[in-house]
C-alpha cells in the first residue's frame, strides 16, 4: 500500500475553517500509518504460526514413533537375548532437542506442544497408572533426579557430517536404564512429579535399549548405535514413515542392533563368509502355531537366505515382527523404495539391490506360511466342530 501526501483542499472543504482541515489530515495520515503496519504484523503472525505448526507436526511425528518403538520392545521380547523392564510412558524434553533452537523458538515450540526445558510426560500407555497425565513435569525416578541434558564436544560427528557440539542426555538414559534395571525384583519404578507427589509405575518386560528417533536432528541423515544401548533412525527416515506399520518397522530395525547382543557378535564374526537368515525364525518365536507350520514345510521350502550382514539381517527380522504383530510386513521395502526415488538421505535404511531381492524372497515365503498357518487353523476348527457330531450316544444300561 502507498500513502500519497494530501491533495489541495478543494473549494468545499475550505469553506470548514483550518482547524477540520488539520483533523482531517491528522486522521488520513494515522489511518495510513495503521495499513502500513497491518500487512507487518500479520505477516509476522503467520511466521509465527508458521512455525508453531512445523513444531506441532515434527514433536507429534517424533512421540508417535516413540510409541511404535516402545510397542515393538515388548512384542517383540520373545525374540530378544537381552531385555530389561520398560516404562509405559514416554519423558520429553525440549532442552533434549538436537537441533539448537533460539529463545523465540523454543517459546513457540512451547506454545505449540506444552513442552519446555523440564522432563515431561509426552505419552502414556494405557496401562499407565490415573495419577499420570499428559504434560506432567517427572523429577526424579526411582529417587534419583533427572539431570537436564547438557552440551558435549564430538569431533567425530563432523566427519558424518554433523556438529562438533552436540546435545549430551547421556545422564537422563544413565538414570532410566538404573531404574529399569530395579524394576526386574518386582516390575515396577517409582516416579517423583513436580510438588513432591510419588507414582508407582507398573513396567513390562520388552527388549533391551531404546530406539530413538527426532524431528528435531542435527544429524538427520545418520543411524547411528550410541553407548550399545540406544540405536538412533535417522530423523529423515522417521519424517518419511507415514503409517503405524511404517513407524513399527523402522523401530523393530533399530531393535535388532540393540537387543540381540551375542547375535550380533555371532554375526560379526562370519560376516566376512556370509551367514544365513532363517524365514520364520521370529513368527515361530512370537505366534503360537507357527511353528508346527513350519516343520511341516520343511521338506519342501528352502528357508535360509544369504544375507549381506547385520544390515541385511535386520530388515528381515522387521519384516517378521511387523507381521507378527499384526501388521504388513512390506511396509519396510515400500517405505525403502520411497526414500531412494525421493533422494531422502537416511544412511543405511535405502536397501541395496541384493538386500531388496531377498526381502522380495522372504515376503513371498512368509506369504506361504501365512497361508499354510491359515489352513491349519481352519482344519483344526473344522476337526473340533465334527467331533461331537461323531460321537454315538451310549445305550441305557
């Protein structure tokens, strides 16, 4: 918008004197001043909003994949040689985001997700006690206080193209993995809430570690395996899973390298030969009947696949706890082909063509003992159905 100056007054207008003359100039140029300002505010309201919806859309993508992850450790412990006792409940900190954030981000993020600089409970599972809600500050778990995170120095980061100064949280999970450890004598951790208010918390038994992924990255392009208990997705991967089952195979990928420890040393040790990934293994583990299925096509299915190491074994392993929950155990290779045709840098989570062609394999073998688990479990309710039908009814005495 342009203000023009005042044109001359016309013949009209002087015949009201100079002083309406001068009212009347003061409120063009007032009413003028106030347009001009308009489209600044609102431009910096929209800014603002903006990003509040950015922030709002990354923190529930973030907690959602928590969720998924935290969901996988438990249905997934059958599978695991190390577990440990979890949490129902998912502790957020925005003084824990990766990415730095100036001061007026960090108030809109607040604004937008009731988060701050204090540990708070960002996600509670059903089983979470009624005392516990949503946005609730925790201080301390098992009577140990939880640490803000602080800053370190890693030189190493800059060479996978990340910041030299990095957020530092090691001593909150020092503090929860304590705590998980006390909760093998009786399931259970006690959280402190802010006024002093003491929870006893029920856990359950998953595998061991914490997956971890976040919209808020330094290093969103990395996997990354951190103190051998927490294995980081890389946050463009966790951005791009869009569906449950998206979110559970990223998470149950994450998983194999954390909870398998004496496999992955097994693992490592023939990596240079090659090893092989029996199809079926983790539903046999994780799905009563499977099993007995798969003795039965053992003479005529070829189960074992050559894998490319660790890497390779892992996409497998997804593939079939996804399905033994329930869910599509292609999510995994659709959600790989996206990330390589939209060029979606996410270090190790795009499959090769080898580690592709034997996930195409092992779907169309899990296809086969999907099929053949089916049929058994519908002769077995046929044969149970006919049973009474065939029994003769004894004479009288």
């Amino acid at each position: 918008m342009v203000c023009l100056p005042p044109s001359p007054p016309t013949q009209a207008l002087r015949r009201l004197g100079s002083a309406p003359l001068q009212a009347l100039r003061r409120l063009g140029t007032a009413l003028c001043l106030v347009a001009l300002a308009l489209p600044a505010a609102r431009a910096g309201e929209f800014s603002d909003e903006f990003d509040r919806q950015r922030f709002r859309s990354g923190f529930q993508h973030e907690i959602a994949f928590r969720e998924a992850a935290l969901h996988v450790a438990w249905a997934a412990e059958p599978l695991c040689d190390d577990t440990s006792e979890i949490e129902p409940i998912v502790l957020w900190s925005l003084r824990g985001v990766r990415k730095g954030l100036s001061a007026d981000a960090q108030r809109l993020f607040t604004q937008a997700t009731g988060m701050d600089g204090h540990w708070r409970i960002a996600w509670l599972d059903e089983s979470a006690p009624e005392a516990l809600r949503i946005g609730q500050r925790v201080v301390a778990v098992n009577d140990r206080p939880l640490p803000a995170p602080g800053n370190k120095v890693e030189l190493t980061a800059v060479l996978r193209g990340g910041s030299a100064f990095s957020v530092d949280d090691q001593a909150f999970w020092e503090v929860m993995h304590k705590a998980r450890q006390e909760a093998n004598a009786d399931s259970s951790m006690r959280i402190t809430l802010e006024g002093g208010q003491q929870v006893r918390v029920s856990t359950q038994t998953g595998c061991a570690g914490t997956v971890t992924a976040s919209a808020f990255d330094d290093e969103p392009q990395n996997f990354l395996r951190q103190d051998g208990l927490r294995s980081k997705i890389p946050g463009h991967a966790m951005l791009a899973a869009h569906t449950r089952d998206e979110r559970r195979w990223l998470a149950a990928f994450g998983t194999y390298f954390l909870a398998s420890e004496r496999s992955i040393l097994r693992q490592r040790s023939s990596d240079s030969v090659g090893s092989a990934f029996l199809v079926g293994k983790v539903l046999a583990l994780a799905v009563p009947g499977v099993g007995t299925v798969l003795s039965a096509m053992e003479s005529k299915t070829q189960r074992g696949l050559q894998v490319d190491g660790l890497i390779g074994s892992a996409d497998l392993f997804a593939n079939e706890v996804v399905l033994a929950m329930g869910g599509d155990p292609s999510v995994g290779m659709r959600l790989s082909d996206r990330l390589a045709r939209d060029k979606v840098a996410a270090d190790i989570l795009p499959m090769s063509a080898f580690r592709r062609a034997n996930v195409v394999l092992q779907l169309q073998q899990l296809q086969a003992i999907e099929t053949a688990r089916r049929q058994a479990e519908l002769a077995a309710d046929a044969g149970a159905e006919a049973e009474p039908a065939g029994k003769v009814k004894a004479a009288p005495q």
